[in-house]
C-alpha cells in the first residue's frame, strides 16, 4: 500500500486542510518522492521547499486515487473530472493549485 505523509483524516487521503467528499487525491511531490494530499501538509512536514513537476515529467505516475488507491499520470490526472478507475469525483478546485505542484510555464526549472 502506497503511504500518503501528512496530516490525513481518513484512509482516502483527505487531509485537515482539505476534507470535502471530493478530495480523495494525493500528489506524489517532486521534491521529496512522498505523497501528501496537499501543499499544506507538505509545508507542514518537510524542510525543503515544494520544486514543481517539469512539463517533460507529467507522464509520470504522481497522483494516488485515495478511493481506489491507482495512480495516475500527471497528464491523466489533469484531463480528469473523476478518476479513470473507480469514477470517484475530484474536486475541481484543486486545479487553483495546480501551479504549486506542476511547472505551467512549460519552461521547466
């Protein structure tokens, strides 16, 4: 089973910052290859800062489904509404903070 750091409130990944029915995601973090539900949690946790997932990257498996527990590649996550597996919904907000955890400048770091 894939551990998911942080400061979780359930086994579906929902976190004390985050805990709607629909927040049922963690990302795998660039910069330290743990998964947290959130930047808050990883601020919370970890003495580094956040480095963002390079564009070149995305095709990567770097987001749990904490429903079902598949991860998803960073562009199958992003072309989403629900997960592909278990059509859990995901919240559509967390894209407001998309830019905390994927490089949308395309230019890499």
């Amino acid at each position: 089973m894939t551990k998911v750091f942080g400061s979780t409130v359930d086994n579906e990944t929902r976190c004390i910052h985050y805990h709607q029915p629909e927040d049922v995601i963690a990302i795998k973090f660039n910069c330290c290859s743990k998964y947290y539900p959130c930047y808050k949690c990883h601020q919370e946790n970890e003495a580094h800062s956040i480095i963002p997932w390079p564009k070149d990257d995305w095709d990567k498996q770097a987001i749990l489904c904490g429903s079902c527990k598949m991860e998803l590649t960073i562009n199958d996550y992003m072309a989403a509404v629900q997960c592909p597996h278990c059509a859990a919904p995901f919240n559509p907000r967390c894209s407001n903070h998309y830019h905390l955890y994927f490089d949308m400048t395309g230019e890499g770091l």
